[in-house]
C-alpha cells in the first residue's frame, strides 16, 4: 500500500473505519496523522462478528457510519444495522476505545461539496486524492497496483467514513 508523506509533528494513530451493515460490514484499517491517511493497514468485507473481533484488536480510534432518520419509515435492514452499530459501540468502549461517528451527509459535503453525492461522486473523490497513478479506478493492477488495489463495494464507504472523520476533527 502505499504512504502518503506528512510534515505534521502528530502522532501517528490507527483507525479502523466501519461501514455497518446487517450481516456484513466494510471496513478499513489504516494509520492517520493529525487529518492526513499515511498508510492502509488492512481491509475487508466480514461478518459482523469477525468485525467484532476486528475492533477487539485495539485500534486507537473506531469511527463507524451513523444512521440517521429522514423522517420515514425504516425496514428491518436499517433496524438491524442500527443493532450492529451499538454492537461495535459497545465492544468498542468495553476495551476503552474511543468511537466516533459519522453521517452520510457529512460524507457527501465534506468530501464531494454536496449534500446529494452518490456512492460512484465520493469514490471519484477519494480516487482524485489518494490514487497515484491509476485516476481512473484507483486499484490499478496486480503488477502495478495503486492505493486502491482490491478495494470493492462497501470498503469503499468504511474507507470514506475514516478520510471524513479525519478532515472534520484529525485526530
């Protein structure tokens, strides 16, 4: 993977980054200085339980999608992901590690500019800032990869939940 440079004096930190879902969850594992990604440690798409041991492991900062009501009414996939993410909340603080979260909305303004992004508008965003040679996908290949390589769906979005974070507050 690759690391991107920083001149800040922070400490380095690790974050892992959750895309809540209701089976499965995106996720993200990577090292931040101050508002800046050095480096992707690890990612994936898991069952929520292994997600769980995931946070078990002692990053110093989860940050996880917030679900958030817009006034209509919700099906049992948004109640049960509502479950999952006070599931990591809870795992999260039984090991003293501080969460923090996340909207949608706040993904969309913060990394796009506007309020209705779509999944394709925040993955052009993150390929502009973090891809070094493939501007196009951001994976390139397996003989030549990019920052990206083997990124898919939602680790996409768990990836965008931890850049907004770190662009709102650093860490």
């Amino acid at each position: 993977m690759s690391e991107i440079e920083t001149d800040k004096p922070y400490p380095v930190r690790t974050i892992l980054a959750i895309d809540p879902g209701t089976c499965e969850s995106g996720w993200v594992a990577f090292d931040a200085v101050g508002d800046r990604v050095v480096r992707i440690l690890d990612f994936g798409k898991d069952e929520n339980e292994a997600v769980i041991n995931r946070v078990r492991k002692a990053p110093e900062l989860v940050v996880i999608e917030k679900l958030v009501s817009y006034g209509r009414g919700v099906g049992n996939e948004v109640l049960e992901t509502c479950e999952w993410v006070g599931r990591f909340t809870q795992c999260a603080y039984e090991h003293c590690i501080p969460v923090g979260f996340v909207k949608r909305v706040e993904e969309k303004r913060e990394l796009c500019g506007t309020p209705t992004a779509n999944d394709s508008m925040i993955r052009n965003a993150l390929i502009a800032e973090f891809a070094e040679h493939d501007k196009k996908s951001g994976k390139g290949t397996k003989q030549n990869p990019d920052f990206f390589y083997g990124f898919k769906a939602d680790i996409w979005q768990a990836f965008a939940v931890g850049v907004t974070y770190l662009k709102k507050w650093g860490v």
